[in-house]
C-alpha cells in the first residue's frame, strides 16, 4: 500500500507502521517519528505492498516527521556514545548500594533530556536514591525501567536453536501467548530445553504454524486413544496431522495405517 512504512523504533524496539507522510523514505532510512515518549528515532525496515484493513481500523497511523538529516544522525550517534558511559556509571551506582537488579540496557531521549535505564529483578526494588545519584551525576530526567525475560531476549539479541537471530528482536511485532498444549498437538518433543528460548519461556515459533495443526487434526484420533477398525479393535500409536494418517496397533499386535483423507 503506497504512503505506509513499517518501522524499528530504536535499535531494538517495537516495530511499528507509520504513514510515510508523502516522504521518500527508502528501507535502511532513519526516520524521526512522533513516538509516546516524544520525538525518537527509527529505521525503515519494510515498504509493505498491502497492509490488511484491520491493521490501519484499529488505530490511525501516525505519520513520521522527516527523513533523519545529518544533524539528526549527528545527534543519534552522540547519544550512543554517551549512554555507554552512562551504562558503565549505573553498573558502578548499583554495587555500591548492592541492590539486587541486573542491569540490561540505557538510553537516551532522542532529544536529550531524559536518560532510561532497563533492568531485571526477580522481586520489587526500592531504586530511589538510585534514581538521585544518576540525576545528580548527568543532570537530566532519569527513568528506570523493570522489564521481564522475554524483553531481555529482545532488547540483547541473539540466535534461537535453530541457528537463525531471535524472532523477537528481528521481527516480532509483539509477544503472543504460547502454551504447551501448543507443542502437544504439533506432536513436539515436551523437553524444556528443546521448546524454550534463551529467554527460558516457550519458544514464539511454537504459535506459527498451531492454527493449522489444529485445522488438520479436527477428525483424527488421539494419540493413545482406543479405536474400532474394519480390521478389529485397536490403539492408536502415533498420528501425523500433516498427512492425515494414524498408525493403529490392533489387538494382536499387526500395525496398520489409517489415511483419513478418505
């Protein structure tokens, strides 16, 4: 669809659809976008050809301000350099007050004014003179954020078992609930260390391809379950949803395959 972009907010934020606001902005462009917290920073990632209609009924686009000139880059990479340090500062703040978070991230406002920091904690911490030491010490806004696990992943980056970069932080527009049952009924190994990510939830991809396993499953017995066959009765040893067959160990222990696209 001509005029809508889809954009990285950040190096490692949402991604979200903009209207392109008659710019030509080309994929790999930085852009300067109205965000929640102001004006921020972002990279074209993606011109769609089509955006489906309930994408752009449940919330108007919001269109991006400008193409990212080289004052805007100028300031973008400044910024940068200054939150290592800034990062490096809070790590040494946090020991000294020996407060049990972890540090996973800083930023600053594309403007300046106001610093965040991400952490992880797995309870409640009381960070206020925390928060007192690092305004006294870089004198702007500080902010501090508790963010979970599957954030972490997001924000850090990294491979999944299957060898390609995490689907959060490449591509994922936001966190969908994934279940077991999700992997029960795609016939997946229930190992924790096999369906995990490095986040130690279950992994996203475990919700792709579910809506058609439980489309192709509807009408095919379950695993275990005991049937009535032309041939006698019998158990059902192992179902595969893709082809629509079952493998049945009758009563006298012959095996047969029933095809359930008859």
């Amino acid at each position: 669809m001509h005029g809508i972009i889809e954009v990285r907010i950040r190096e490692s934020g949402n991604i979200v659809l903009y209207d392109a606001n008659n710019l030509e902005a080309k994929i790999g462009d930085y852009v300067i976008i109205d965000a929640e917290r102001g004006q921020d920073y972002a990279q074209v990632i993606c011109i769609p050809e089509a955006v489906p209609e309930e994408e752009l009924v449940k919330k108007p686009l919001k269109k991006i301000v400008r193409i990212a000139t080289p004052e805007d880059i100028n300031q973008i990479n400044e910024n940068k350099k200054r939150t290592k340090d800034a990062f490096q500062m809070c790590l040494k703040k946090i020991q000294e007050r020996k407060l049990d978070m972890k540090l996973i991230d800083a930023e600053y406002s594309f403007d300046g004014t106001k610093l965040i920091f991400y952490f992880t904690s797995e309870g409640r911490v009381d960070f206020r003179e925390l928060v007192k030491d690092l305004a006294h010490i870089f004198k702007v806004r500080i902010e501090l954020k508790q963010i979970g696990v599957r954030d972490e992943a997001r924000m850090l980056g990294g491979f999944g078992h299957c060898g390609r970069p995490l689907c959060c932080a490449s591509f994922l527009k936001g966190f969908d609930a994934v279940t077991i049952r999700m992997a029960k009924e795609q016939n997946l190994s229930l190992n924790p260390t096999k369906i995990s990510g490095v986040c130690g939830r279950l992994m996203c991809c475990l919700s792709y391809e579910y809506e058609n396993y439980k489309k192709y499953l509807k009408g095919l017995p379950r695993e275990g379950e005991k049937i009535t066959l032309p041939e006698g009765k019998g158990k059902v040893i192992s179902v595969n949803a893709l082809k629509r067959k079952a493998l049945v160990e009758l009563e006298e222990g012959k095996h047969i395959e029933v095809d359930y696209n008859k």
